[in-house]
C-alpha cells in the first residue's frame, strides 16, 4: 500500500499498451505512470484508482501545489492531494481567503481586492479602500461563516486576458497581477462561489462548506509586492481547520506563542533592545550578553573537537571580493547587499563570511598533508532586509554567524560532513531540540556543472545515512553555489524553525581558483564546507528563548542564584554566601531591597532566577542555606559546601532542567 498525500490505495502495474504514451510522471514512491499527452492531475488519479480519482482535490507537480485540472508535463514529478494530505490544509486556507474577500465584498463593497495567499499557520488577504478594526473582523468573520453555511461550489473557469484586463480595468493590483506573474497566459483561471469570483490559479476545494471553522487573526500594513516604493495596503490575517477542535488547539498554541515572545521576554528579563536608530540590529544588555558569550564559549569547545581555528576578518570590503564567488549578483539583485561607491571604488558590509576565509586560505600554498584547513569565526554580516519583514532577533539586518569553512580532499568528504553531523546532533540535545534535517537540491540560481552538483549532493545524501539520520528532500532550495543539509529545529510547542546549516562546495574553490599540491605534485582543487552550527546569534537566542519561555538552563541563565536575606542582620552571611558562590564562577547577586521574604521569592519567580537563596538567623547560625528553585521546590538547612557543589555540577553538565534540589532531596522531581 502506498500514502498518495491522504489516501491510501493499491498501485497496479501500467498496462503494456501504455508503453507508447506521450508522457510519463513519478510518483511518490518512484515508479512511473504512462499518460497521454494533456492529462490533468486528476486524470493522473483515475488512472491510479478510481476512489483515488474521486477524492483528488489537487496536486503537486514538481513541487509545486496545483490545481486538479492543470494539464501535466513529461517527465513531472506529481503527488495527489486528498483531504488527508498535509497540503489540504493550504487547500483549505486558500479558499478560506477568498471566502474573507467575498464576506468583506458583502459588507463592504467598496473595498478593492489585491492578493490572498494561504500561509503556514493560515492565509491573509491585502485590500485597500476600506478601514478596518478589530470590530470589523468580528462583523466579516460572522458573515464568512454564514458563507461557509451556504455551502457554494466553487468552480474554476477561464477568460480570455484580454476580458479579465476588463473585469480590473478598476484594480490596479488584479491588472498588475495579470500583467506580470500571469503575463503570457491566454486564457487564465477565475474561481467562482456564488456571487464572488477571483483571478486565481487555485488550487481550491469543492465548495465553501468543506472549510470547517475559520478565525480572523488581526490586521497589519503590508506593501504591495513588498516594495516600500508602492502602495501601503490592509493585510488581514486568517486561518482556517477541518474542525472547530483543530481551530481551538491552534489558538491555544497561538496564545501559548504570545506568552513565549522573545521580544516581550527579552524586555522583561533586560536581555537585548532594537532601537530606531539601529533598525534590524539588536543592542544586547548585559543580562542577553551573558548568555550569548555562554552560547560562543560552547560552540567554541565544539570547533575545537571538530578541528577548527578561529579566525577574524573586517565586515568592510570592496565589492570586488564577493564578484567571482557569485554573491555580489545574488545578494545585489535582491537588494540585500549594503553597498556604496567611494574613491571610485564599490564598497559593502559583508553578507557573508566565505570568501574572507577563502581569501587566508589562498594566502600560502598548501600541501594535500595540510588538509582539513577548518577556520571558524563569530562573523558579523549584513543583509538589508525589508523593514515590513524585521521581526525581532528572528529577523534582522546586523547577525553574527557561528560560522566555519573547511578545506578538504575529496576523499575527505564523506568523514568531514558526518563528524560534523554527530557534532550537531549533540549539541542540539544540549538544548532539547528535536531537529529536522533537510537535504536541498539545486534550484534554478545554480552555478557549476551538473556533475559537480550531483557529486555533492550525493556526498550529503551518503552522510546524513551513514548517521542513520532521517531527513526530507526539498527540491531546488539549495543556494546557489552548492547543495546543503538544512537543519529546522522543533520546540518545546512545536513550532519548527529554519537555523543552521552544511553544504558542500565545488564552485567557489574554483571560482576563485584555490588549490593544493597533491601526492603527484600536480595541483588540485579543494571541496569547501560550509557550516553553520546554530546558524545566526541573533535567531538562535530568539528561538532559545521562546524555547525556554525564559527559564533558561542553569548554565545559560544570566543570574543563576539570587541570595535573600531574611532581615538587615542577615546581609553580611548572605554577602558572604555570594562570595562562595561567586568564587565556583557562579553568577550570584543579593536581593537588598527592604521587602519581606515573600515579596523577594515572588520577584525572584518573576524574574525566572533558577535558584533562591534564603538565608536568615537560623541558616546563618548553622551555617547552612534554604533553598527554592522557580519551580517553588523548596529544601531546608542545606550546607554552603553541598549547595556550591550541587550547582557547579548541574552547570558544568550543561543540565537542561533543574536538578539542586532533586539532586539533594530523596524522590524529589527533577522537571522544569
């Protein structure tokens, strides 16, 4: 039995008299289907079953999600998608879009539609022409649902460009549409339901009633195409389930989301700022640089078991540095290279560090007997993000990357890229980090020969299996100089975010004509590696910290104990007891505000420390301390030396949860 996206159904062989057909896909599991020329997707599905044919709501050719009716090419790669498929929820998103747009056209007809995409957590739809509040979304969400109780079909037709030119002869945005990404395609697809129609490729589902339960989320500004040149639009969030209980589970997580902010967190616990005067790069507080000169430290210890040297090298270099790699062409078209000209000369602020550490290689000859040369650097670089996307330390303009390039033989790939894969599963179990690792393929921006890429894409293939590491391949989302393994990282709710990375280089050693002298005293090129083990400081402390909700491990929180003395009399042993601390290299401060004890634990709690400190007459004529961990664990007359030793071990085994009073307390629970 193989999984067809949902549905579970029997693959018979293909006739022999299809062996003559025009056109042949691969399915999921790589066998081949024979169809004649023009078969839709659907058609696709019947050939595989008909209860397949049946359900078919839509399909992804060549990765690309389809609708049920779009003829397929030779040679395609195709999934069907049923209602069971993890792609049906964006069907379903999809078509709740334009349900908003038909319930915001009711209410408000004199709103004009622009685009409305389905997203990961949901869709969204830009308009203009009308003000909107949270009032209104409740208004518009009552009326989507009596939409979805009409239960409209919703049916796909074609018109001609010129007449869909006509139907937007009053929108700019559907003309732009038309012009641009539908430029060259006669006819093009409408979806109708009920009085509603819209310019759309799909795919959608059968009718508005097989959306479940929808919710409106709120409302931003948005630039149309994303450019802060054109105009400012209203972006309405959405989303949409099956179920009215799948709804309710994801705002539960959305709520949960909204607690765990590392924004509103990193304010609370004094961690980092963004100011407007540094739009998209973070100003860290001492408290944030704690825990980031932890996480350097850390991955310092891991450069050094995998035989790397740390490196340094100037953000400021002319541009003439990143043109024979291919970087000045792929980061300028974009807009993302910081660059300006001066003495007749381009400069920019690097976007990345590789061809900086390609440069010290290339500065003394190099024997086969020198390699692996690995070089490692906490690299700042830049990339001018759009303002409308800068989100925190997740997304930002100014990231310093733990970054690490090796120079390595051939036959040096395969122990290189997997030593490095062992490294990583360690370090993100450090950090009770599921991770997801992803093989990218070459995309279309690919430069080199398709021997070299198929080489190195190979090599990553054979890595990630010789670790025994399960892994999803994501077509054509390489970069563009070579293949790589992406590694998304799923949290404590589990959300999945995209960190680092290793890929595998063939082009750049060429590029810029990098050798070594071989056993045969002939020159050689070298394979390039690039790594990143957390990827960027900046997005790893973010997700760390909704990771966490703040409750960092001991080793990472930035106060780990927080000494309360019961009384003034007490201040001198609770100074002393700092002292001790302190001294084991344990960060320890003493709460002297003129509060009682209860007001202190409460603002210790409040201020996630790991571990209070209570001391008052009787601790100190015992010479013993009290103890409560931000869980409200509590353990009585514990002495300064146990207390200090049981620290020291928690933070030098880099323990995710707490463990002092477990540790120190028969059956007690050692969960945070």
């Amino acid at each position: 039995m193989l999984k067809w996206c949902g549905h579970d159904t029997l693959i018979r062989p293909v006739p022999m008299f299809q062996a003559m057909s025009d056109i042949v896909v691969t399915l999921p599991d790589d066998s081949e289907l024979s169809l004649s020329a023009g078969a839709t997707v659907e058609d696709a599905a019947y050939a595989i079953g008909p209860g397949l044919g049946e359900d078919t709501i839509a399909g992804v050719v060549d990765g690309e999600l389809v609708d049920k009716a779009t003829p397929l090419p030779d040679s395609a790669d195709l999934e069907i998608v049923t209602e069971g498929a993890d792609e049906y929820r964006r069907v379903l998103r999809h078509s709740a879009a334009h349900v908003f747009a038909q319930a915001l056209q009711r209410l408000h007809p004199e709103a004009n539609l622009a685009i409305g995409p389905p997203t990961d957590d949901g869709f969204y739809y830009d308009v203009v022409g009308v003000d909107l509040d949270s009032d209104d979304l409740t208004e518009i969400e009552a009326e989507m649902e009596s939409i979805i109780e009409e239960d409209h079909d919703i049916k796909r037709q074609e018109q001609s460009r010129e007449d869909a030119l006509a139907t937007y002869r009053e929108n700019p945005y559907k003309r732009d549409v038309l012009e641009t990404e539908a430029a060259g395609e006669d006819p093009v697809s409408f979806y109708i339901q009920g009085e509603f129609e819209d310019l759309c490729q799909g795919p959608h589902v059968e009718s508005t009633g097989d959306i479940g339960a929808v919710k409106l989320l709120s409302i931003a500004s948005a630039y149309w195409r994303g450019d802060e040149e054109n105009d400012q639009l209203t972006r309405v969030y959405g989303t949409a389930f099956d179920s009215e209980a799948d709804l309710e589970e994801f705002i539960e997580r959305r709520e949960e989301a909204k607690e765990r902010d590392h924004r509103k967190i990193g304010r609370e616990m004094d961690l980092f700022s963004i100011p407007d005067h540094s739009p998209g790069c973070a100003h860290y507080h001492p408290n944030g640089m704690r825990i980031r000169r932890e996480l350097e430290e850390y991955i310092r210890q891991k450069n050094d078991e995998l035989g790397y040297e740390e490196v340094w090298t100037p953000e400021l270099n002319k541009a003439d540095l990143w043109k024979p790699t291919g970087h000045y062409d792929a980061f300028k078209e974009h807009g993302e290279m910081f660059a300006w000209t001066q003495d007749d000369s381009e400069y920019g602020l690097k976007p990345m560090n590789c061809a900086n550490h390609a440069h010290i290689y290339g500065e003394q000859s190099r024997s086969y007997r020198d390699l692996p040369i690995r070089y490692s650097e906490f690299g700042t670089v830049y990339r001018n993000e759009q303002s409308g996307e800068l989100s925190g330390l997740l997304r930002v303009r100014g990231l310093t990357q733990d970054d690490g390039h090796a120079f390595i033989r051939r036959d040096q790939i395969r122990k290189e890229i997997t030593q490095t894969l062992r490294v990583i599963d360690e370090i993100y179990a450090e950090f009770d980090l599921e991770i997801i690792y992803k093989l990218e393929t070459k995309g279309d921006n690919a430069v080199g020969s398709e021997n070299i890429w198929a080489e190195a894409t190979e090599a990553l293939r054979d890595a990630l299996e010789a670790q025994g590491l399960p892994y999803d391949v994501e077509k054509g989302e390489a970069a563009f100089y070579g293949p790589k393994i992406g590694l998304d990282a799923r949290d404590a709710i589990g959300r999945e975010w995209t960190i680092g990375t290793v890929q595998l280089d063939f082009n750049i050693p060429e590029r810029l004509d990098l050798t070594y002298v071989g056993r045969d005293n002939q020159d050689h090129r070298p394979v390039m590696v690039h790594r990143a083990l957390l990827g960027s400081m900046e997005r790893f402390m973010g997700v760390m910290i909704e990771h966490f909700k703040g409750n960092f491990p001991l080793w990472l929180a930035p106060e780990q104990v927080r000494v309360l003395p019961v009384s003034d009399d007490n201040r001198e042993y609770a100074e002393q007891l700092r002292e001790k601390l302190s001294a084991a290299g344990l960060r320890a401060t003493v709460e002297d505000r003129d509060w009682t004890v209860g007001r202190k634990i409460r603002a210790g709690h409040d201020d996630r420390v790991p571990y209070m400190a209570v001391v008052g007459d009787r601790e100190e004529e015992s010479g013993t301390v009290s103890i409560r961990d931000r869980q409200e664990r509590e353990r009585d007359s514990l002495t300064v030396a146990r207390f200090r030793e049981a620290l020291v071990s928690e933070r030098d085994t880099m323990q995710v949860h707490l463990g002092v009073i477990a540790e120190t307390t028969p059956g007690a629970e050692a969960d945070d």
